[in-house]
C-alpha cells in the first residue's frame, strides 16, 4: 500500500510536488516537463500566476532602492506599474507568446500543440522564479553592476534553456 501511495507522488522519476520539480528544472528540464505533459489548463494558468507572482516579488528590492535614490516617483508608483505590468500584462503576453509558436511549429516537421506550447513556456517561466529572486536580490542591495548582468543572465539563460526544453521534449514529428 505504501508503494503505491509512492508511485502517485513521483511523475516521471521526479519527486512529487512543485519545488523539487522546479529545481530538478535546472538539469533534467525534458524529463520535467514530460512528466508534466497531462497538467490540466487550470493547473496552467495556476503555474503561470505563481511564476509571475514571484516575479513581481523580486522586483520589490529593486524598486525600493529606485525610489530611495530618485523620490520623485514613490515606491507605491513604482510598485503599483510592476502590479500592472507583471499581473495582467504579462499573462495576455504569455499565452500570445505561447500561441505564436505553437504556430510557428506548424512551419516545422515538429508540431506543438497549444497546450503543450503553453505548458514548455508557463513551466519555464516558474522554474526559472529562483533566478529571478536572486536577480532582484542582487538589483535592490548592490545595484547595477556585474553582480547584476551575471544573475539576469543566469536567469535569461535558463529560461531561454528550459524553455526550448519543454518544446523538445513536447514536440512531436508530423
């Protein structure tokens, strides 16, 4: 009985559950993704919102240094435009994005469908969440510099590798 309580928790060799998933992201991100390939559409736009939820986040350090060294435009300001652009732009921007390249694949021998086009870019968008994190960290208490330039490219980087991933591993021959 135990064993099989077990085997509902792991997906594919991955340990159940969102963290070790988003971690195991950075060296095996086909096998994750694979294993995420049935995610329902709810569970989509649920990964979608945490990702840019956590987004929004590390933006926070950031705009707090932005507006104690310019007040002209308060942090409530600044927070309130990464609220905006973060929660409802990006989302419509996201599954244009996804939407397009599902498209796109349709050029191609390889096809993508929608929903496993919005599944490789929504789970790349997550997985690379930490990245993020550490680059706001690094944006709001030391500032622009290299320490800066290294962690978005860590995190641009793993998003462009995680990303192409998933649509490796999604895709399938025509």
């Amino acid at each position: 009985m135990a064993d099989a309580a077990g085997q509902d928790l792991t997906m594919a060799g991955v340990p159940g559950g969102i963290l070790p998933r988003v971690i195991q992201s950075w060296w095996a991100p086909r096998r994750v993704v694979r294993g995420l390939a049935d995610m329902p559409d709810r569970a989509l736009i649920a990964v979608l919102m945490a990702a840019m939820l956590i987004f929004l986040i590390a933006q926070a350090p950031a705009h707090a240094r932005a507006a104690a060294l310019d007040p002209s435009i308060p942090l409530e300001a600044r927070i309130g435009g990464a609220v905006m652009a973060v929660m409802f732009l990006m989302p419509v921007i996201a599954y244009g994005v996804a939407a397009l390249v599902s498209a796109l694949s349709r050029l191609t021998r390889w096809r993508l469908d929608a929903r496993h086009s919005r599944l490789a870019l929504f789970w790349a968008l997550l997985a690379v969440a930490p990245a993020m994190l550490l680059a706001g960290l690094v944006g709001g208490l030391i500032g622009p510099g290299p320490a800066l330039m290294l962690a978005q490219a860590v995190a641009g980087i793993g998003f462009l590798v995680i990303w192409g991933a998933g649509i490796v591993a999604l895709a399938r021959a025509a």
